[in-house]
C-alpha cells in the first residue's frame, strides 16, 4: 500500500535518464495507473472500497478532470529546466515528509 511513495524516486530516475517533461508525466502516470489497480482487489477485500467510496469518487471525477486538464497547460508552459528543478525540490519534500512521518 505505499507503492506510491516511490513516485519521487521514479521521477528523479525518469529526468535523468533524459526523458522529455510530457514522457516522463506519462510513463510515470501510466505506471502509477497499473500500481493502484493491482491494489483494488486488496482494497475491496479490506473495505477500503465500498459502494459508498465508490459514489464518492464518481462525484469527484469532474474536478479530478480539471486538475488533469490544468496540469497538461501548465506543462506546456513550464520551462524544460525549471521543471527539472521542481521535480528535485518536490521528491527532497516528500523524501523528508516520508522520514518524519
């Protein structure tokens, strides 16, 4: 259940590998996708996923839209090196997030 938490360490491997921003948003979407559908059946099985948290994130999917809307302009606009860097700064937040918790 904390695959996720490896995001960081994916995205700073996807940059220096050299992968262009929208590639390495895609790979690491794609591959984020495929992690958290092999959890569902886990999750079904755990109660985490019911019919009512199910209804709760089908009335979120039009701002779950937006989001990913936004965030492909706001890729585009992002210069390649100062995407870079953000990419850094966030996975060394998360990084010591995950070491305080």
């Amino acid at each position: 259940m904390v695959g996720n938490a490896a995001g960081a360490i994916m995205a700073i491997y996807l940059l220096i590998i050299g992968l262009r921003k929208r590639d390495l948003v895609g790979t690491a979407a794609i591959f984020f996708l495929i992690v958290n559908l092999i959890k569902v059946p886990f999750y079904v099985h755990l109660e985490i996923i019911n019919f009512e948290t199910f209804k709760f994130n089908l009335m979120t999917f039009p701002a779950i839209f937006v989001g990913a809307m936004t965030g492909i302009i706001i890729l585009e606009r992002i210069p390649t090196k100062l995407f870079g860097i953000l990419i850094i700064v966030f996975a060394s937040f998360g990084a010591i997030c995950l070491l305080l918790v």
